[in-house]
C-alpha cells in the first residue's frame, strides 16, 4: 500500500486540462450538474509555463473536464510534448475528429486517443449523451483508421471508452463487435463515479450502478469478456483489475482507496490553473473546495507538490476516513 513520503519528487505524471469547454452535455459527467469553474482553454504558453516545471514528466493526459479538440493550441500542445519525448494522449468525444483534426494530430504525433462513446447505437447514445452525432463519430473513427494505413503509422493507439451504468449496459457487446469493425483493438468499462452524499445528477447516482450483482450485469461482461476473445478485441477495466471486480467496488479491507497511488505519483491541473488530486475527484465530491490543493498560476508546481493542503490531503487519505472524494471511486483504479 502507499506510503506517504515527507519529500516526495515532481510527479512524472501529469493530467492537464486543455480545455474545460464542451460540446456535450453527457448525463454521467459533472457538466450536466453545472462547471465547477469558468469556461477557459489552456493556451501554449501557459502549457509550457506549467509543464516545463516538471523536468522528469514522461506522460500527459491532455483531459479532464471538458473536449480536447475545441482547443485549437492541441496540435502545437502535442508537438511540444512531443519534443520532449513525453507520452502524450487523451479522451475526446469524437465529435469533432473530422479530417483536418485527423491529419493535424497524426501530423502532431499524438501516442494515443481514447474515444468515449458510452452506446453501440444511435438511439442509445442519445440517450445517454442527448446526441444524434453517433454515425458521425463512428464515420470519424473509419477515416481515422484508413489515414493510419495509408500513411503506414501506428500511432495515434486507439481505444473505445464506456461508462457502466444501468441504463446503458445491454450496449456492451454491440460495442465490442464496432471496435471489431472499426479495427480498434481495445474497449475500456470505466465504473460510475458519484457523489456519496449527494443526490447526485443525470446518471451519476448510486441508483444507477452496477454493483449489485444480482442486477445481471456480471454474466452480461463476462458474455461481452467472451465475445471480445473471439473478436480479438480487449475488454479492459481502469487499472490492474477485472471489469466485473471494478464495478463491484469493493476489497477484503473495504478500504479501496488505499490501493490508489495517485496523491503520490501525479498531478492535475484544471484549465484556470487549479490543482486537483486526480481526474475523478471532481466527479466523487460536491465539496469542491475540498479538493483545491492549489494553483498553477499562483504558485509553483514545486510549492503546491510539498504544500501543506498537499500533505494534509496525502495524510487524510491513509486514513478509515479519506477525503471525500475518495470514498467512492474504484478499487485499484491507479494501479
């Protein structure tokens, strides 16, 4: 189990929003509750004032709350990275992954995109993100695909993204067999996050889970587990963990939280600057002044990292009463 360190190093890790704008209104995402802060994207400068703090930085998730593709700085934010040989990737809804963005990020580099599409059908994606744009994405994903091999590169990896709740579930397998035909090699079941002591918004509701087993849900994946081997497809959980024991939530200890590395090992930086534990804590808690550790514009990436909120937050998390936001997120989500 983690540690907590009294001089720990700059994480190598970074999440960082390039924008907090979006183009959706998906019922599983804090957006559909209300921002927690002002519309802003995350200009090159400010990017490369924040990461260049991090001289050891090996990865960065260019997402968290918000639509990569409206920043239109994401092609030079890649390319930056790139030059110092860091791993750069991110989720998007697709939506807007239309030729010129396809040329601008293979062109870019980008080591890999996660697409999060929540539905293997127009009617159920609808439903789940208020969109008729599902055979648009789906067309984008094509295009993507046949770029690749005409311009004989790898790269950017690609992955289908789908939230499990109990509205959407009976999807799952419509969404491997479309990976198939697409050509995309691995779909990822990501666990509802919500607030535990809240009513909750949308979909994110303790309602709307899948954690209890005799719902049906856990011989509807491990059927999904099955046709994914025949198709060649991974159907992959967060972290080092099984779909079904993901969604379950639960360990020996009844303490999930303390297999979470996160607090040791990265950093999250919002679009304004403000410096979070992870990307899920916006989503686990409605205190959101609880999880400000600092801010990236005020502050050094350094003074934030051995800051006081920093080692309260890390202290607290070891502890039989974490910090909010983590008493509801995912067993061995960071592992």
């Amino acid at each position: 189990m983690p540690e907590v360190e009294q001089h720990l190093r700059l994480p190598k890790i970074l999440y960082i929003e390039t924008t907090n704008r979006c183009n959706l209104r998906c019922k599983g995402c804090i957006l559909y509750r209300g921002s927690w802060e002002p519309d802003r994207d995350m200009s090159l400068a400010d990017f490369i004032r924040i990461t260049d703090q991090l001289p050891d930085l090996q990865q960065a998730y260019l997402h968290g709350i918000g639509e990569p593709l409206l920043n239109r700085e994401l092609p030079d934010i890649i390319r930056h990275l790139k030059s110092r040989s860091v791993y750069a990737l991110f989720n998007s809804n697709g939506i807007l992954l239309n030729a010129q963005r396809q040329h601008e990020l293979v062109s870019a580099g980008l080591d890999e995109l996660r697409i999060s599409l929540d539905a293997a059908s127009t009617g159920g994606y609808q439903k789940i993100r208020g969109s008729d744009r599902f055979e648009q994405i789906v067309a984008n994903l094509k295009s993507l695909r046949l770029l690749q091999k005409q311009r004989h590169v790898t790269y950017p990896k690609l992955s289908l993204w789908f939230l499990g709740t109990r509205d959407n579930i009976s999807e799952l397998p419509g969404l491997i067999a479309l990976a198939a035909e697409i050509g995309i090699g691995e779909v990822y079941l990501q666990r509802l996050v919500f607030f535990q002591d809240d009513e909750g918004y949308g979909v994110a509701r303790a309602t709307k889970t899948l954690q209890d087993s005799t719902d049906g849900s856990s011989n509807l994946i491990k059927e999904s587990q099955e046709m994914a081997a025949k198709l060649g497809v991974r159907l992959n959980a967060s972290g080092q963990t099984s779909p079904v024991e993901s969604l379950q939530g639960k360990t020996e200890t009844g303490r999930p939280w303390r297999m979470c590395y996160r607090p040791l090992t990265l950093m999250y930086v919002t679009a304004n600057g403000n410096v979070l534990p992870c990307c899920i804590s916006p989503f686990a808690t409605a205190d959101y002044a609880s999880i400000l550790l600092g801010n990236a514009f005020e502050n050094s990436l350094e003074e934030i990292w051995s800051g006081a909120a920093y080692v309260r937050f890390r202290t607290a998390h070891q502890t039989a009463r974490p910090p909010q936001c983590c008493r509801g997120c995912g067993v061995q989500w960071s592992l």
